[in-house]
C-alpha cells in the first residue's frame, strides 16, 4: 500500500519533471543551433588574398546566421598542401558537427577529407573537386560556366566573330582547363569563332612576350582571354604597349590591378565569382542535417560579367572592392 | 460500483483511499499549476517581449545618434567649407584673378583640409571641386583617377540638382584619385557664390564606411541579432549580408520596415525564426533598422526559465503536500482498518478510539457498537449451545434411566418366574416399542404419532409395575398425530407424576396424558391426581439448587422448559399448575409444525 502511493506520487512527479524538462529544451535549443560547430579549411588565410576572405566573410555569415561556431584555418600558400593535410589532421582531431573544405589540388588532401568522412562527420567541399575519391557534398566555382560567359563576351565584343587567343598558366592547371574548355565551347558556337592556347607558365614577363608575338601576326586575334591575373596582366601590357583598341581582353577575378585596367579601358571585361556566396552555401550546406531526398549533391555559385560601365553598379562594387567590414 | 469504474482507470486501480485523495488533489494542483503557469508565461512572453523591444529601440536609437552625429560632423565640415573665403575665392569664376594668386589660397584650404582630417579618423577625404576645372583637397598633391571624372560621379550630380542642400550617398567606392578604392559615404554639397545664388563648385567630404560598420558591429543584440540600413526608396543601404541579397539567396523585409514609423517596431516570425524589427529613421533619409531573435535575447530566457523553475518547485511542492495531506485525513480511516482486521482474526476486545466527531469518528463509534453486540450475541450463543448440550445429554440419560430399565426388566424376570407370559410378552413388547421410539435415529423431532406410541408403551410398562396405584388414560386428538414434536418431550413429565405425585399417594391415583389442538398451538397435558406441590417447590423446581448429583438424574422441568422454547422460540414452553393434595397439572406448547424443514426455519431463537 505503502509503496503504491509512492508509485503514484513519483509517476506524477517524473511526469512534471519531463514536461518542465521538454520545455526546457524546446525554449533553448530550437531557437539557437544547438551546440554545432563548423571547421572551415580554405586554400589560403592571407589577408591579401580578397577572394579568400570574401569566402572566409561569407562562412561567418552563414555561421552566425544559424547560431553555430565556426573554425576558419587555411595555409598561407594557396598551393601548401602539406599545411593543408595538418589543418585538416587538426579538425578531425577536433571532432566538430562538419568541415567544409576547398582542398588544394593534392591526393594527400583528398586522402585526408576521406578521413573525415570515414569518422562520420559531414564533409562540404567549395570552390574545386577533390582531386581522387567520391565526391561529398560540393558547392563549387563554375569555371566552365566563366569560360563560358568570357567566350559570349568575346563574340558579344566582336560582333559574333570571336577570334581568341587563349593565355593560360599550365597545361595541368584544373581551374584553367575548365575555364579554357568553357571558352572553347562557346567560341565554337559562332560561325568564323577560333580559338589559340598559350601558356605563360604564370609569370608576367612571359605572358607579355606571348602577347606581343601574338600581337605581331599578320592577322592578330580580336580577343585575348587571360584565364589568370598574372597573364592578364602580361597580356594588358603588351597590348597597351601596341596601344591597339581593336583587341580586346577579357581576365578572369579581380585585383587592384585588374580593376584598373578595366578603368583604363585596356580591359573590357572581367569575369567575376562570387566567393562570398561560396563561403555562405558551403557552410548553410555543412549545417543541414542531411540532404533532401533527390537533391543534386552539387551545386555551384555563378559568376558574373563586369565591364567598364557596370563596375561601380552597387552589387557589382561589392564584388570588386571587397570590403573587410562585410559579413560581420 | 468498482466494476463500473474500472474501464476509466484500467492501469492503476486505486486501492487505498489515500492514494485517490492524493491523486485527485495532485490532478488538481496540477492543473492549477498548468493553467496558472500557462498564463504567466504568456503574460511574461509579453513583457519580455516588450522589454526586449524597448532594449532594442533603445539600442538602435544609439546607433541613430552615431550615424547621426558622424553626418552632423560632416555637415559642419561642409559648412566651414561653405563659409570659407579661401575657398570662394579659389573657386570662384572671376578672370580677374591669376593662377599665380590663387597659389596661396589652394595651400591655406589643404592645410585646414589637412587639420580637419588630423582631428577626423572616420574622415577619409575632403574636397572642392570648382566649376572652374579646379580643384583640391587634403593632400598636397591630388592625381585624380583619369578615367572617372568627377562630374560624372553620382554625388557630383546629385549635388548639382540638390541646389545647395548636402546629400548624402549611399555607400560607395571612391574612385577619383588614383589608385585609391575605398568605401566611403559621400556628403557632397554645391558651393554658392558670394552673392549666394550662382554656384562655384562641388564640396565633397567622405566618411570612411569601416566608421559606421564598426559601430553596427559592436552593437550586441543577440548572438544572430544584426543591424541594416535602408534609404527612402528601400535601397539597401547596410546590410551585413548585401551580397546574399543581390545574389537573391537572402531577402530582408524591406516593405515592412518602409511602413513603419520611426520609433517603433514589429514582430516577424518565419522560417527564418521569430524576430524583432525596431526602425529609426534618421533626418538624412535613412532608416536604420535592428533585428534580434527572440531565443537570443538573455532577458526573454531568464525570465521563462525563473517561471518554469518556480511551477517546478510548486508541482514538487503540491504533490508532497497532497502525499501530506491525502495521510493525514486516510490515517483514521486506516487506524479503523486495523482494528477491524484485529476483530477479523477474532478480538473483540477491540476498541477504536473515537478521535474527532466527524463521519469517520461516528464510524469509530458504531464500529464499537458494533464490536460489543457482535460479543454479546457470541457469548449468548455459547450458553445457549451449552444449555442445549446440557439438556440433550440429560435427555440421553433419561432414555435409557438404568433404574427403570432395571425395575422393569425386574418386573419382567418377576412376571416371568409367575408364569404371568401374557404380561411378559406385553410389557417386553412395550419394552421393545418404547426404546425404539426413543432411539428413532438423531432427528430431534419426531411425529407426534411416535411420542404416542412411546408414552403408551412407556405407560403399560408402568401401569404393569404400579397396578395397584397407578390408572391412567391417554386420550390425544386424531388430527395433531401428523405434526411433530420434540422427542421424549412428555416421558419426564409422566414420570415425575408417577414418581412424584402418585407413588406416595395411599390410594390409586391417575394420570391423563392428552394432546390438542388449540389454534396454531399444539397442548400436551400431563394431570394427575397426585400429591401436587406448594408454590415454593414449584418454585424450587423452575430453578433446582445447584447440582444435587444423585437427584439431578432426571430432567428438570427448567431444562425442558428451555428445550422448547430454543426449538420453536419463546411463545412456547411448559406451564404448571398444582395444588397440595389436588393433583398437578403441566401443560406444554408447541407449535404446530408440519415437517422438519419448517422446524428448522422456525428455529432461530427469536
């Protein structure tokens, strides 16, 4: 008799303290994010490099925006992978909720994200593929699609009769093959459309002597896409020694250099990414739980034109000047 | 009853009264509690609400005052410019004065240029442009960016329009000296001539944009609480995430905050979560708009978990009580159970103390009540056991009385030695009859047919003993022979007459046995003629003295009496009336009882 009473008195109060304890979590962990954490390894930390702050400034925002704590580590070098394998040896040791990762173009690095993913975290991959081994989730930089949009402008600029000579760094360079094939594949579309690869080897100097003895042909192209900065900037050069307006250049991103050959004219587009989106998407895609049945397990961040006349249009400045009070 | 409540609480069958009471009582206090903690919690939802809403407004009204006063500030700039006479002089339009005299004046203007921007850290640059091509600013010497001419700027032009009035620019990139982008917020105002109506020129200071997002950085409104700035037309201005908006993947409610008056603030609550909006506008033009969640906000999560930890410590409270409770009030109810269960296993020594005079002492008191009848009636039943016991054992004895068996088989032997063996073959006979009779199995009721028959043996065998004084007659109506009567009911009586009332009688004396009908009554009489009794022997009789061991042998007129009356109840029993020398009469009532079944039904001594 004795114990059933107390049976009773203890059911009631359990039943009490489970509702108060519901209440409890539903008042402070449905509106925050729970205790997730995001690890966040980038090619590159350098405050100089703008693009890499852009996605580090886009990473926060997402964090900040779901209430989770973010982690943002990158070599200095874009092309340290050792660093990177270390960085990567570290977030696992961490054991946060996902990592988000733009590997550097390493089987190293690739056997490293596998690693994470073997010990169960959630794994995004930004900017470009892993080198080996399945792909995670991926939210990626469209570098055919740029190519792409650099090859339209260049028949856009030549009124449908794109001749391009193509400055590339390395043959082996993925970012460049992708953005070359891109370009490739627009010009193609076009009666008349040509297209001629050099490689500078990303150096300055050499993509200016290519240039020059491109410009030096009998019948020089009418277009020149530079697919990085160094060999725009060779190309810009040498063209504005010749001083020739009827060539026309096109560069991929955007530095101070770039940006004021796009003023002087000598550049008449850019082809611009987004990194900050890239940053937000790969962290907003790392915090979900899992993805939605049938969804595509990669997506990619679009880049835009930017010519002389639209550059200081209000969302294209934010692109171009990256400015370091964003996402805080 | 128990039957039908069992389908509304089949898991746990109440089974004490203390475990209902404190049941109902903890239902109750919960539901109390719920209610109550329901509407506190709405009304502290409220003001939380309303207290986090005014913390906001409070907050972004600060930020107000700051963006306010860095615009002030460059309004004074723009006015000690406008007042300046250095700069009307280097700009105005006047011929007459050469390149070479107005060498002096651009140095005095750069240099208090140059000591507003030693004071100013948030100003980035300032500037005059003269419609007359000329122009300077706070550096010695200013290369302007060749491919953007200042009059094609926006704050150029819209300075232009504004006829003298400052505007102020949304923030921008600032690209007019070259080889310098920076994010600045542009005040630029047209510069009037002395006569005050034609223009010189364009005045242009620049508030470096990291001023303002520092200060809507450190503003604290929450983990994920941000701060955005809109212009009249709903123009972002500020927005820590511009590029998501651009990029579509992020929209803000612009419209809403368009709509709402300075100074307040509205709830929005979407996927994204529920918020707070609180707008300000600015008399420049913007609205400076604050968003905090409501999860973030540490006020809104103390206050619900004080009142959560309150109704927690309240329900703990209450269930303890109504435990508390529910004992106290069920304590005399089981102190009741307890005694009953002491009275179950037989004491009925037991007395409940009668604590309170409430239903449950008044159950205490009746319980006793009860208690003492039930002992009552025990100890009445083991006497009248004990009596019955008594008088069916001296019953027994009266069966087979060795003396008279004896005297009689002493007759017989005596009558047989006379060759009298008609009489011996009689009275051995009757002999025979009367203890058959007597014997007839263990039925305690017998047909009065078969007490006939007994009496009249028992009769001859006495008349053959006492010839000589003893006559008798038997004289019982046809119609009683069917019911029953007691067994040997009559021999005690005839033999105390025979033994009693005519042995010492001189003459013959007689004795008339008979049995009637009388009503629903059946009389028996036993008369004789005898000796009788005085009052007092009778009296002696009805209660003889305590065991007199060789008297005692036969059945005493007390224990028949008491025989009878415990078979058929106290309607019935034995009356006697007798007087010295005239003779004793004793009569007998019973009732008339038809069968055994009837008997027993009618036993109980009512």
């Amino acid at each position: 008799m004795r114990n059933h009473k107390y049976a009773w008195a203890l059911t009631l109060l359990l039943a009490a303290a489970a509702l108060c304890a519901g209440l409890y979590i539903k008042l402070y962990y449905s509106a925050e994010g729970g205790d997730r954490s995001v690890s966040v390894v980038l090619k590159s930390s350098s405050v100089r490099s703008n693009f890499w702050q852009a996605v580090s400034a886009g990473a926060s925002a997402a964090a900040k925006e779901a209430g989770a704590t973010i982690d943002i580590q990158g070599p200095l070098e874009e092309t340290d992978a050792d660093t990177q394998v270390r960085l990567l040896q570290d977030a696992l040791a961490a054991r946060p909720s996902s990592v988000v990762v733009a590997p550097v173009d390493d089987p190293r690095v690739s056997e490293a994200v596998q690693a994470i993913r073997r010990a169960g975290i959630r794994v995004v991959v930004i900017d470009m593929p892993l080198q080996s081994g399945t792909a995670p989730v991926s939210v990626l930089n469209d570098h055919r699609e740029a190519g792409r949009q650099a090859g339209e402008t260049a028949a856009e600029l030549t009124d449908g009769r794109p001749n391009v000579a193509i400055v590339s760094d390395f043959e082996r360079s993925r970012v460049s093959g992708e953005r070359e094939a891109g370009v490739r594949e627009a010009v193609k579309a076009y009666p008349g459309g040509a297209t001629e690869i050099y490689y500078c080897e990303d150096s300055e100097d050499k993509a200016y002597e290519i240039m020059k003895a491109v410009l030096a042909m009998p019948e020089p192209p009418s277009v020149v896409v530079a697919l990085n900065e160094t060999a725009a900037l060779g190309a810009a050069r040498a063209i504005g020694e010749a001083g020739d307006q009827r060539i026309k250049l096109i560069g991929f991103d955007s530095s101070v250099y770039e940006i004021r050959l796009l003023e002087d004219g000598v550049m008449s587009a850019l082809i611009v990414q987004k990194p900050f989106n890239m940053g937000y998407l790969g962290v907003k895609a790392a915090l979900k739980r899992a993805e939605p049945r049938g969804a595509s397990r990669v997506s990619y961040t679009d880049s835009i034109v930017v010519t002389k006349s639209n550059m200081y249009a209000p969302e294209n400045q934010k692109l171009l000047f990256p400015f370091d009070g964003d996402g805080s | 009853m128990l039957r039908k409540f069992r389908p509304f609480l089949p898991i746990f069958p109440l089974k004490s009264i203390q475990a209902s009471i404190a049941v109902a009582f903890s239902c109750l206090i919960l539901l109390t509690i719920a209610a109550t903690t329901f509407f506190s919690y709405r009304l502290s939802a409220g003001a939380v609400r309303h207290n986090s809403e005014n913390y906001i407004e409070e907050v972004i009204k600060q930020v107000n005052t700051n963006i306010q006063s860095y615009v002030d500030n460059m309004e004074n700039i723009s006015l000690l410019a406008l007042t300046n006479k250095d700069v009307k002089y280097y700009i105005s339009s006047n011929s007459f004065i050469t390149d070479e005299e107005r060498r002096p004046y651009e140095k005095r203007i750069s240099d208090l240029f140059q000591s507003i921007l030693y004071t100013r850290k948030d100003i980035a640059s300032i500037m005059v442009f003269g419609y007359n091509g000329r122009y300077v600013s706070d550096r010695r010497i200013t290369t302007l960016n060749p491919n953007a001419p200042p009059r094609e700027q926006s704050w150029y032009i819209g300075a232009r329009q504004a006829g003298g009035k400052s505007v102020i620019s949304a923030p921008h990139v600032q690209n007019i000296i070259k080889d310098e982008y920076r994010w600045v917020v542009s005040l630029s105002r047209e510069l009037k001539n002395t006569d005050g109506i034609t223009a010189d020129g364009i005045f242009l200071v620049d508030l470096n944009l990291s001023a303002v997002s520092d200060l809507l950085r450190q503003i604290d409104i929450g983990k994920k609480g941000y701060v955005f700035i809109v212009d009249r037309e709903g123009d972002i201005v500020y927005h820590p995430q511009q590029q998501l908006i651009y990029s579509s993947l992020r929209t803000e409610r612009i419209a809403d905050v368009l709509r709402a008056p300075s100074g307040t603030s509205f709830a929005v609550d979407d996927e994204d979560g529920k918020r707070f909006y609180s707008v300000q506008d600015t008399n420049f033009g913007w609205k400076i708009v604050g968003v905090a969640y409501a999860g973030d906000l540490i006020g809104y999560k103390e206050t619900l978990r004080n009142s959560l930890l309150i109704s927690l410590i309240g329900i703990a409270v209450a269930l303890l009580l109504s435990v508390a409770l529910s004992h106290r009030l069920s304590r005399p109810i089981r102190n009741l159970q307890r005694n009953m269960r002491l009275v179950e296993k037989g004491n009925f020594e037991v007395k409940a103390p009668v604590q309170q005079m409430d239903e449950i002492g008044q159950l205490s008191r009746t319980f006793n009540m009860m208690v003492g009848q039930i002992k009552n009636l025990m100890s009445e039943a083991i006497s009248t056991q004990e009596n019955k016991r008594k008088s069916e054992l001296a019953l027994l004895q009266s069966q087979i009385n060795p003396h008279f068996l004896y005297n009689t088989l002493d007759s017989i032997v005596w009558m047989a030695e006379q060759k009298q063996h008609e009489e011996v073959v009689l009275m051995t006979s009757a002999l025979a009859r009367l203890f058959r009779a007597s014997i007839a199995k263990d039925q305690e009721l017998v047909p009065i047919r078969v007490e006939l028959e007994h009496i009249r043996s028992y009769m001859l065998i006495q008349k053959m003993r006492y010839a000589s004084q003893l006559e008798y007659r038997i004289e019982f109506e046809e119609g009683i022979l069917k019911y029953k009567t007691l067994k040997i009911l009559l021999q005690p009586f005839v033999e105390n007459a025979i033994y009693h009332g005519i042995r010492n009688l001189p003459e013959k004396g007689t004795i008339v046995v008979s049995g009637r009908e009388q009503d629903d009554a059946i009389i028996f009489e036993v008369e004789d003629d005898g000796v009788g009794m005085t009052a007092e022997t009778i009296e002696k009789i009805w209660n003889p003295a305590p065991v007199e061991a060789g008297f005692a042998k036969g059945i005493g007129v007390g224990n028949a009496h008491e025989r009878i009356r415990l078979f058929f109840g106290p309607a019935y029993g034995i009356s006697i009336r007798s007087e010295p020398y005239e003779g004793t009469r004793v009569t007998i009532k019973i009732p008339k009882v038809e069968n055994l079944r009837c008997a027993i039904i009618n036993t109980p001594g009512r």
